[in-house]
C-alpha cells in the first residue's frame, strides 16, 4: 500500500490530497465510470512536483450508495482556482458546490435521494475562522501574511469523499483584482523548485484501475504504456486497484514514480512507449540473434588465459541468460571470440564490456559538476527545518514537511495498513538539518529511512530501494572502465578503491544483479557496470581518494 503527502484514513480508505479526475468503481463484477472533474485544481500542497499512487486495498469503497466526490475552489477579486494569491483582508470564498455523487449532477441528489454534507477544515497556516464549516460555500477574511490550506470532505449517506486540498496565499504584492492569476509563492531562501518544461501531466484517477491508467496515461503524458505479460496478464489490469494523481508532472516524472510506486520497473523502448515489468522477464518477448565477435587486440595479451573475461562476461550478462533460458554467452577459446545468442542488449552488453576494458585512456575523465537534480537534492535534505510537530498523524507531518522543503513526500505502508490507525510522530526540528528531521520522521513511524526520488520528491521507504529509479536497471546501466594504474600511482591499490566504491557510492545499487565491479588485470582496468550517476559519484571518489590533503 502507498499512501503520500495529506493522506488520511477515513472510514476504510486512503484519500489523497487532490480532486479527482476520473473515478472508476467496481459495480458487480465490472467497472462502471463515474463523472470526470476538472483537474485544474488537482495539487499536492507544497509541491510543484507531484506524482502520488495508492495501491489497492487503500481506497476501496464500502458497498452500497453512490460515491460521493469532493471539488474545491478559491474565490476571490473575480477570480478562481485551487490557490490563490490575495492581499490581506480579503474576503475569499471557499467553494465546494461541484462537489456531487458519482453519476448525479454537481451538488444535486444521488439514486438515493439523500443530499450532500459539506465539512471544511483548516489545516495548515495563520489560524483564520470560517464563516460556517457545513456549507459547501463558506467565507474568511485572512490579515495576517502566510500560506493558508484548507480541506473540503462531502458526505452522503454514511461515506465521505476523499479530502480535496485549497490554498490562500496572503501577501501584500499579491494580484489585486483583474492583474491576472495566483502567480508563484515566494519560496524565500527554500531552495525552488523547477517546473519541468514542455509538456506536463495533469489528471487523476480515483478508486480506479491499472486498466483505466494504461488507457489515458498517453493522452495526459504522451507515452503509451504496456505491461509485460510475464509480470501481469490483461485479465489482472482490472482487478489491480489503485488511485493515481498528478499536477504539473514532466511525463519522465510522472512515469518514474507511478512505476516506483506501483512496485514494477519501466523500460523505455521506445521515446513515446514505457513497458511496465518485473525484472527481466520483458526481455523474453525481444528477438533473438546468434552472432560471433571476434575479441577486440589487446583483450588477452599472448599466451594469456582467458579465464578472466569468460567470468566477467558472464557475471555481468547472468541476470539476462536466467530471463531467457534459450540466451547464451559463451567464450570460443580456439577462435579468441564469444559467441552470443539473445536479444539485442545482451549483445550490446558485450561488445560495450570488451571495447571498454581495452581502453587506453590513462586518467579518468575530469571530475563531473554537481547536476541541477543534486544540487536540488542537496539543497533540500541540507537545509535546516523550523518545524514543531507534537503528537501529529504520519500525514499531516507530511504535509507540513512538503510544504517547507517544497517538494512531496510518499510512503510505504505493508499490506493490510487499512486496518490501522495512522502513525503519530513528535519531531522538534528546529535547526536541524532537513535529513535529520526525515530520519527521525521514519523512524517514529515505523518506516527504514528516506531517499530522494529523481524529478523533486523524498520517498520514506519500509525496505530500502535497490536503486535510485524504478527504471529497469538493465536498461539503464552504462558499461565504463577507469585506470586502475593511474590509482596505483596516487597509492590507491585496485582491490581498495573497489571496496571503497561498493561502501560509499551509492551502496544499495550494488545489490543488484545488473551492476558490477571488477578489477580485469590483463589491461589494468577497472570495469563498471552501473547508472550514469553512480559513475560521475564513482570519479568523485577516485579524485577524493588520490587528492592530496592540504596542511
């Protein structure tokens, strides 16, 4: 079960902090569709990045009656949206009255005559009373400058929606009526987050199915989904629940966190297509080739044993030849060549191994800049968080936590979580770092720690990640090899610098079969297999390592 940022339980379900796009609940043995809403208003508070998923079970609705839906609005100075700037004391409107039952009109009667019940609720920001919190329209008056959020939950006949987050930003150099939108918020000395350009994903599914995501997930991101037979056959996308929502999400976003979240690795194929897998079992279904490659000069010096090669070969090629019984690599000593048969990438994987280790590049390439999504990384987990939380719900602390650090926060929770009450966390952050503060936040809440999702996010994970991206890590392993003499040199012995490697750069991602390390003596490399960032955190340490301490 996956549950993110402002979730909470309510009468069985996991609702998420956003409105809903698109509903799809289970009626007998069929999926009828409900009503679609506008997803302008959809947003994960705090985030201009987010990508939420929850799995089935979380979300669930109780038999009997139409589900009900929650829609919220801002209103003010003649204008509307889901957040608002406005300039202290100024009267905004909090609508809800599109909020309905599923296949009714907005506001009206569902089949069973029993009308909607409006509930908001303050939670976050400068307290502000409410005109009247029953009402699906309500007033406030803020004065004092600061980011309001409030939820709104619509009821009928003994269930609830899930809750829809709206917010007020109050500032004095806030659009008065008529100068145009919300604009940003001021993000003060809080590292900002970049939206991502072109494109973006805004949509949302509610109670719905693998089935209803793979269906609209190319006309919201431009890339067509398809799911490995071996992992999940079409009969089961139906009956695999889940809720997925989005807002301002770059395509490459949504789908790396809706894959990490839905527990399945993604292969990019092709630019506009992503298969969704388990392992390695999509390589099954490529074409094979047989194809002999004579071995590069310089691989095996003369009456040199080959040995090394046949191992590292077959080490770095075995998750693949497990996948597809019929593969094979094999080493032709008579020929000094290895015969493959395969799908296409394992071939590539070869020829990338022999041509690298007999490269002669004396030094390692110059020591890589920091990327933006580091720096961003950095920035956040950095910084210190004035934050004070007593004895609050692992989801209002969430919430909190991503609207400070300006990026979204997702959990784990183990199956059958539905049944429990939501973890409480007491955390004084106050000047302490931002990773310090998260730690403690997992810990209290029964979780193993945290780690940055690529794109913008924290994910609190139950059981660590394999690896930074739920990308299938085939696919996105780069073969490279370093000079192990130009180590040797600077006093680093080969066997050293690989353990140093496999402790400090990136050690979850070593773990998996489809990376490796390996010191090939013949030509005095040291071979990688491994994701580009975990090659440029590769050549810091090497510089690290050789660099001379300075009295």
């Amino acid at each position: 079960m996956i549950r993110a940022a402002g979730t909470r339980r309510r009468n069985g379900q996991f609702p998420g902090d956003s409105m809903v796009s698109q509903c799809v609940s289970p009626v007998g043995d069929r999926m009828n569709p409900a009503r679609t809403v506008d997803s302008s208003s959809l947003r994960l508070c705090g985030a201009a990045v987010a990508v939420v998923l929850l799995l089935a079970g979380g979300c669930a609705p109780r038999e009997g009656g139409a589900q009900p839906y929650a829609v919220g609005l801002v209103r003010a100075d003649g204008r509307t949206g889901a957040r608002l700037a406005v300039r202290p004391g100024t009267v905004v409107v909090l609508d809800g009255s599109q909020s309905g039952l599923a296949g009714s009109e907005p506001a009206g009667r569902g089949d069973d005559g029993v009308r909607l019940a409006w509930r908001w609720r303050q939670v976050s920001g400068p307290k502000v009373g409410l005109a009247r919190a029953d009402l699906s329209a309500t007033e406030c008056r803020p004065v004092i400058e600061g980011l309001y959020i409030f939820s709104l939950v619509a009821s009928s006949g003994g269930r609830e929606s899930l809750p829809v987050l709206v917010e007020v930003e109050v500032r004095r150099d806030a659009p008065a009526g008529g100068e145009g939108g919300a604009g940003e918020r001021g993000q003060g000395d809080r590292p900002a987050v970049r939206r991502p350009e072109g494109q973006t994903a805004e949509f949302a599914l509610l109670e719905s199915s693998l089935e209803e995501l793979i269906r609209v997930f190319p006309a919201r991101t431009g890339i067509t989904l398809r799911v490995d037979p071996e992992w999940m056959r079409p009969e089961g996308f139906r009956a695999r629940r889940l809720s997925f929502m989005a807002r301002d999400v770059g395509p490459e976003t949504a789908l790396e966190l809706a894959a990490r979240l839905a527990g399945a690795d993604f292969v990019r194929d092709r630019r506009d297509s992503a298969l969704l897998s388990a392992g390695l079992g999509w390589m099954r279904s490529a074409p094979q080739e047989a194809r002999f490659y004579a071995a590069p000069a310089g691989l095996i010096p003369p009456g040199g044993d080959s040995r090394a090669i046949e191992e590292i070969l077959g080490s770095a090629c075995r998750p693949a030849l497990f996948a597809c019984p019929d593969s094979s690599v094999q080493w032709q000593a008579g020929l000094n060549g290895v015969n493959v048969v395969g799908p296409a990438s394992i071939h590539d994987r070869v020829c990338a191994i022999m041509a690298a280790l007999v490269e002669r590049n004396p030094t390692p390439p110059p020591e890589p800049p920091a990327t933006d999504d580091e720096k961003l990384r950095d920035a956040v987990l950095t910084r210190p968080v004035d934050v004070r939380l007593v004895h609050a719900e692992l989801s209002e602390a969430a919430l909190e936590l991503g609207r400070l650090l300006g990026v979204p926060l997702a959990w784990e929770e183990p199956a059958g979580a539905e049944r429990r009450a939501m973890p409480r966390v007491s955390v004084d952050g106050r000047g302490r770092p931002a990773a310090e503060v998260l730690a403690e936040v997992a810990r209290q809440a029964g979780l193993q720690g945290h780690s940055w999702v690529r794109g913008g996010a924290v994910w609190l994970y139950r059981r660590e990640p394999r690896a930074g991206s739920a990308e299938s890590a085939w696919g996105r392993a780069v073969v490279r090899s370093y000079p192990a003499r130009w180590l040797e040199d600077r006093g680093v012995l080969p066997g050293a610098f690989i353990l140093a490697v496999r402790k400090r750069v990136c050690p979850e991602s070593w773990t998996a079969s489809t990376s490796l390390i390996a010191y090939y003596k013949d030509t005095g490399r040291i071979l990688v297999v491994n994701a580009p960032e975990v090659h440029d955190e590769l050549v810091r340490l090497m510089y690290e390592l050789t660099r001379k301490p300075t009295k």
